[in-house]
C-alpha cells in the first residue's frame, strides 16, 4: 500500500518542480515590475508558489497555469499593500540575493509624466493596463488570470484607458497619442 | 496605450531571472515543498533530501538522455565536422559559439565554447529557427560549459544530452548535462542556461558540491566538523568562509554572515560560492534536523582533478 502514495508523492513534486521552474522567472518578474523594494518580490514569489503547492489539484494546466499564477500573485500584492505582509522564512536566500538589487522608479521627461498619471489610476485600473502594457496578455488571458468574463475586461480596459488618457491630459497637458486604439487588440 | 505603459517596465522577465541563482530558486522550491503538504493529514511527500532536491534544481535537467545521445555527443565534441551520419550545420565550425548536428528530426545543440558573447548563440539559435534564449551564468569551475538549467514553454520534447564522467553534477550522478536535443519542429519558447567562469570576485550562480573534483575542497572531509575546525582547514587551501547557511530546528535555512556563527556549530555540506570561496551548510545540532544528506552524495574520487 506505500508503494502507490510514494508514487503520488512523487508526482505531485514532479508537477510541482516543473511548474514552478516553467514560470519562476515570470512571477518574479511581475513581482518586480509591481514592488517598491526589490526584496518584497521575493515574499510575493514564495508565497504564490506556496498557494500554487497547497492547490496543485486546481492549478489550470497548459498556458492556463501562468495566468492562474499571476492571479495569485496579484492577491499576494494586494495583501501586501494592505500591510498584511507575510515575512515567511521561505525564500530566504532568494530575499538575501534579490535585496543587493535596487530598482530605479526615478523616470524623467516623458516617462515621468506617463509614471505620474499612471500612479493617480486606482490598483484595478493599473492592474488591467499592465497585465496588458507589461505581461503582454490580451483579453481572454486577462479574463483568466482575473476570474472574470472576456467581456468584463473588454469593458473594463476600455474605461481604464480612458481614465488613463484623461491622467496624461491631466498631468502633461497632452492627450495619449494612442488612445485612439482602445477597441483595439489588447497590446496595441 | 499600453504601449505608454511599458515604458515604465523597467525590468523584463529576463532580466529578472538574472537577479536569482538557480540555487536561490531550488532553495525556495525545496522549502516550499518540505514546509507544507496541502493538509493531507498522515503522511509527508517522498522526500529525496534536502540536499539532492537543491542539486537537481541547480541543474533543472533530468539526466534521462539516452546511450545513443551521449555517444553523439562524443562524436560531436571530438572531431567536428567529420561525421558520418548528422551533418554539421554550424556555421563557421572552428568559431562556432555552439554547434547544431541534425539527426533525423532531430538538431542537437552543444556548447563548443561557453564564452563567447551570448548575442551569438542568440542569433545562431535563430538561424536555426529555435526558439531559445541562451544565458551564461557564473558557474562553480567543474560545471562550467554545461547545461545548469533549462525551463520554458513546451519543452517537454526536448532531451538532455549528457556527457559521462564529463563532470559530478549537482544531483551527484557522473552523467554531466552538456547539450540539447531538439525536435526539428520545436514550437515551444525554451530558456536554457549555461555555466562560465566566473570573473575573481563573482559571485557562482550555479554550483555543484564543494568537495566535487575541481571544486575548492576537493579531497577534504569537512561533513560533521565544528564550524572553528572547518573554516581552519579550509584556510589551509586559502579558501574562505564569507556566509553561512544556517538550518533551523523547522529545516528551514537562512543565510548568515560569517560573524554570527559559532565555532562549536557542526558543518552539513559545502557550497562553492565565490573563486576562493565556499559556503558551509551549518546548524547547532550535529547532524541536519531534516532529511540526511542523501545516500548519493558524491563522494571524492582518490585522483586528485586539476583545477581547470
């Protein structure tokens, strides 16, 4: 009877190293580009990773499991924005590393102002456009990874790039040259 | 639009891999996995070890190439150009930066010289209509010019190619991962990287034991020593001691500056970390609170490797 758990076990951990080797570098990556200090991805990155072990049997397969990865680390994030932060001992060594690397959010000239109107959208307003501008997903990719429908998104896109559009107007006191695009395909 | 947007990324998936070592990486998976079962009351997940899961996440490969690729390799690696069946198809083959044999639906790919500008293989990769993005990391001296990790999409048809006794991997089996092998009509998106000398002072992204022939301590015993004597006999061969890799009580470790540690702590392992560095596995217990280090731990060879 130990003969076929261990078989399970093994699996589960085979899956598991696949899975997090397939999409590490992914989830680091959108942790990075969404945290002010560098070592805080490393929290995100375990602790998304975590769930993703906890719920191997729900995690999406294929290119499903990257967008089910991302929807989880956006949670983690939120949560750590809220002060909710988990300093877990897992990763330390990956915090230890990551902690020599100082990320460079100073912009100037144009990118300033985009970095300026951007920071003024609400959380879910950035979320869209970056999971669009920054992971490169388009609609049905979004819907995944956020739990919602096509259509939710199209919607929603839509009016956060207007609020955007509007932010620029604000803040440079020149439109976005292509807002004309927002019926587009996501990643024009 | 978001065309404005990514403007503000200011660090791509790619460059974010490059900020954490492959063994930073296995160091997290390992934990990840060893800390928490999804609550399945009764039993643990078949645990290979602490230390054999960190090496096999350092190489990422499984070592499942067959016979049949590793004689090719030999063949490869022995007189280019002068084969029988595969065709080179490597452009300029003495200055190749890798070579490409086609076998059947097959390209295989092997590092000919794991110092050349990673723009090359990028371009000889695509030449070949491969997507693969090749990357150099710092690599523990035995290790160097072979392959230290490969992850990416839709990889699961590509084989490893090893080469025996080539070098002891991390796992710490003698068959040395050192190529590719390709389906012709790959379509997947593969990341593959390499290990390179480190410059002096480099810190190794990949590493295998630190006792493996050409590694720092290759020939010493220094498993179940007191930090104080460990550090002593490694001085001895002008190798230091800048961290320390503590394992707590939990099984969980956490890296300390050498400053920290106390001499009567018991040493677990050795890691190469820097040339002329090495980082030891310690804890206040005399052996390890998790798993033994694993029965196949490589043991020293009698013949002393050279450095190189």
């Amino acid at each position: 009877m130990r003969y076929p758990k261990q078989v399970a076990g093994d699996q589960r951990r085979r899956q598991f190293e696949e899975m997090y080797s397939a999409n590490c570098a992914a989830i680091l990556g959108y942790a990075l580009r969404r945290t002010d200090r560098s070592d805080d991805a490393a929290d995100v990155v375990a602790e998304t990773f975590l769930t993703a072990w906890r719920r191997l049997d729900d995690v999406p397969g294929e290119d499903g499991t990257r967008l089910w990865l991302y929807g989880v680390a956006r949670r983690v994030l939120a949560n750590q924005r809220r002060g909710e932060r988990r300093r877990s001992e897992l990763g330390d060594r990956m915090r230890a590393e990551l902690s020599a690397v100082h990320l460079d959010r100073e912009y100037t000239g144009r990118s300033k102002e985009i970095a300026t109107a951007f920071r003024s959208l609400s959380d879910p307003d950035r979320e869209l456009l970056t999971l669009v501008g920054w992971e490169g997903l388009d609609h049905g990719q979004i819907a995944a990874a956020l739990g919602c429908s096509r259509n939710a998104v199209r919607i929603r896109l839509h009016r956060a790039r207007a609020r955007f559009a509007s932010a620029m107007n604000h803040y440079s006191g020149r439109p976005v040259p292509t807002i004309a695009h927002v019926n587009g395909n996501a990643g024009d | 639009m978001s065309n404005s947007i990514s403007r503000l990324a200011v660090i791509s998936d790619e460059q974010a891999s490059h900020l954490v070592s492959a063994a930073a990486h296995a160091d997290l998976a390992e934990s990840i996995m060893a800390a928490d079962y999804a609550g399945r009351p009764g039993r643990q997940p078949a645990r290979t070890g602490w230390r054999a899961m960190r090496r096999r996440w350092m190489i990422g490969v499984p070592a499942v190439a067959a016979l049949a690729a590793a004689a090719l390799v030999a063949t490869s690696l022995g007189s280019p150009g002068d084969k029988l069946g595969p065709v080179s198809i490597g452009p300029a083959k003495a200055q190749a930066a890798l070579v490409f044999t086609r076998h059947g639906h097959y390209i295989d790919v092997i590092v000919r010289n794991p110092l050349a500008d990673p723009r090359r293989y990028r371009a000889e990769f695509r030449a070949h209509h491969l997507d693969v993005t090749l990357k150099l990391v710092p690599a523990s001296p035995s290790i160097v010019g072979t392959v230290v990790y490969f992850g990416g999409t839709g990889t699961s048809a590509i084989k490893v190619i090893t080469a025996k006794e080539r070098c002891i991997t991390g796992g710490g089996g003698s068959r040395c991962p050192v190529g590719l092998r390709v389906p012709v009509n790959f379509r997947g998106q593969a990341d593959l990287v390499f290990g390179r000398a480190a410059r002096p002072g480099e810190r190794y992204e990949s590493t295998t034991t630190a006792t493996a022939p050409g590694e720092a301590l290759h020939g010493l015993t220094i498993r179940g020593l007191t930090v104080r004597a460990a550090v002593r006999l490694i001085g001895q061969r002008h190798v230091t001691v800048p961290v320390f890799h503590v394992t707590s009580a939990s099984g969980l470790g956490a890296i300390w500056p050498a400053s920290k540690v106390p001499g009567n702590w018991y040493v677990y392992d050795a890691d190469p970390w820097a040339p002329g560095q090495v980082m030891l596995w310690v804890g206040r217990s005399r052996v390890p609170h998790q798993p033994q280090p694993s029965p196949g731990t490589p043991v020293p060879s009698p013949a002393p490797a050279s450095a190189r």
